[in-house]
C-alpha cells in the first residue's frame, strides 16, 4: 500500500501482519518466531510483505539473528540498509570452533535456525547466505565466485583454521568448494560435512541419462509412487519456465534502472543458484567426507559420486528424517547431536574408510 503511516501505524500494522503469519490468538509462550511455528518460507514471505506494501526493509541474515517481534521492529527503526553481509550469525557463543552451514537453493540461511538451536551451547554455528538478497548488490553466478566470496565472510570471525563447513543440495557444492578453496590457500580444513545429498543428477551428462534416471525411478516406486514422482517433475519443470520469464523480467527491469519486486527477486537468486550448481564441475577434497542420511530417504547411494571427491573416503551417518526434513523439529534434535559428536572428533580420529555405515 506504501502509503505514508505513523510510527505507531506501523507498529500495528506489523504486529498485525506478525500475528496473522503465525496464526496467533490470546499471548504467545515466546517471542521467537520459529518457535512459534513460524517456518524460513514464512519469514520470507513476511519480510517480503513488508518491503513490497510498507517499503520498509530488512534483511533475512538481520531477521534470522533476532527473530522476535522486537527486533523486528528495532532494525526497521533503526533502518540499517548498509548490511550487506553474506555472513548470518545463528549462534555466536561457546568455545568450539565455528561450523559453517552453506546456503541451500533458495539462498537464504534462515533454513539453518533449528539446527543453530538444537546444538550445543558451546557450538558456535554461522550461516552463509546467496549475496543480492537484499537487492543491493549483485548477485554471484558461479559456485567458485561464491565459494571466495563466503571464506571472506568466515575469516571476519576465523581468520585461519581448522575449518569446519557443511551443506544441504546445493549448499553441498558450495561446502566442497569452499572446502577445495582453503586447502589451495593451505589452510586446513578439519570437517567436510554433506546433508542428504547424493548428488545422482550430477551424473547425468546427457539427456539419456536423464531419461534413464527417470525411468528408473518410476520402476522402483509403485503406482502411487510413480504418478507423484511424475507430478513432482512436472511441477519442478513448471517452476523453471516461470523462472526463466523471471530472468527475462530482470533484465528489462534492469535496462530501465530498476530493481525487481522483493518475490521476483528471491525466485531470480534461486534460479541463479539453480545453474551455478549444474555448471559447477566438483573438485577433489583431501580428507574425509562426513555424509548424514534421513533414515526415511529413499535416496540413491551416495557413495558412488562423494567417494571421488574425497581422498580418504565417506564416513556415513544415520539420522531420523527425511531430506530437509531432517532439520525440523523433532528430527532436529536427533540431527543436532549426531553432528555435535562428528564435530567433536579431530580429522584424524574420523575413519579413512571407502564408508563407514552404521
């Protein structure tokens, strides 16, 4: 709506629209947004709402630290424009040595919230997150552009290592690149740390490789399995078009000076993320990879395509969930203390085996 509110307008009408997100009645028993329910998808849609209707802006790296009401309403007052870090601090305290959680897809960090506060309290845990969230800046194209551009956010907080990375989907070959990075710079890298993903599609150098990947799916699902798996892709194929008329839309609303609406913006970062990830050619890593697997995923062996990439093998962990899932709360907490005890292990104490299966 944009138009020209009080302080206190604004007040309401955010506390209002905080409310309605999370469905709240009578006085919530917290003021953390996830807490109450509130998921990343939501904490975007919220921010996104606020930008496009108030023209007020905060970030998600600055949500996701304080992610109360209050603090809300702090950075809007204090209108910090000027953060533009890729760096998300989840979870600052505690005398271990950092672990960096890479950005999924969609580019945000906030995905990592659960997992911040499920892990020790001496485990301190960072996010990093896609550059031109905010739609300041420009955003990275490459896995390596970002890889370079996130170990210059880490070394604000760890100038030097052992280094300790992970990541989901996406956030997987960044972790690796990250990982590959450092070690090129002689810096160590103590922990490699892969969420559920098995990264089969990199494999797929053709389109009859694909469709034999495909075909195989279906045959090993059932009828039911089969027509969701046909739907999902479908789905998937669907999103791509529509964000490939968002890229199109980008670049006429860049040719006139202008930046896209908050919503087309995020779809633009993920699609950007989307090719980076199958351009990216995966490097080797000279250590152990730690591999964490939903006890529910119906995921393809991971084996096959990590143990290239590392030169002492896969080291494999079970834990409750399934794909992302596993980062929400219950499995979560399962999640948390599986990684707390991989962590806690030095790079010589993790086994130099082809996999080590629980």
């Amino acid at each position: 709506m944009r138009t020209r509110l009080s302080p206190n307008e604004i007040e309401a009408e955010i506390t209002e629209r905080w409310r309605r997100v999370l469905q709240l009645e009578g006085t919530p028993s917290s003021d953390d947004f996830f807490e109450l329910g509130g998921t990343s998808l939501e904490a975007m849609q919220l921010l996104t709402g606020i930008e496009e209707d108030l023209g007020l802006a905060v970030s998600l790296a600055a949500f996701a630290e304080r992610p109360t009401l209050q603090g809300l309403l702090e950075e809007l007052q204090a209108a910090r424009g000027e953060r533009t870090s890729s760096l998300v601090t989840l979870q600052p305290n505690g005398t271990g040595a950092p672990f960096f959680f890479m950005h999924a897809g969609l580019g945000h960090a906030v995905f990592a919230h659960d997992l911040a506060k499920s892990m020790s309290e001496d485990q301190p845990l960072y996010g990093l997150q896609s550059r031109g969230l905010d739609g300041r800046e420009e955003p990275l194209t490459t896995i390596g552009a970002m890889a370079a551009h996130y170990i210059e956010a880490m070394k604000t907080v760890q100038p030097h290592g052992p280094y300790r990375v992970g990541g989901f989907c996406m956030g997987a070959m960044l972790a690796l690149e990250v990982a590959c990075q450092l070690q090129d710079a002689g810096e160590e890298v103590s922990h490699l740390v892969v969420f559920s993903t098995d990264a089969f599609w990199k494999r797929a150098s053709g389109i009859r490789d694909q469709l034999e990947l495909h075909r195989r799916e279906i045959a090993g699902r059932g009828m039911g399995g089969a027509v969701w798996y046909i739907r999902s892709r479908l789905h998937f194929r669907l999103y791509r078009l529509y964000s490939i008329g968002v890229i199109l839309l980008q670049r006429l609303y860049a040719a006139r000076g202008n930046s896209l609406p908050p919503r087309l913006r995020y779809v633009y970062i993920a699609q950007l993320n989307y090719r980076s990830s199958w351009r990216y050619q995966p490097r080797r890593f000279h250590g152990t990879i730690s591999y964490f697997q939903g006890d529910a995923d119906r995921l393809r062996d991971p084996i096959p395509f990590w143990a290239k990439l590392a030169t002492h093998g896969v080291e494999m962990h079970s834990v409750a969930g399934e794909l992302e899932h596993m980062f929400d709360p219950p499995h979560v907490e399962h999640l948390a203390g599986a990684l707390s005890q991989c962590l806690g292990r030095s790079a010589a104490e993790v086994p130099r085996r082809q996999a080590l299966r629980p």
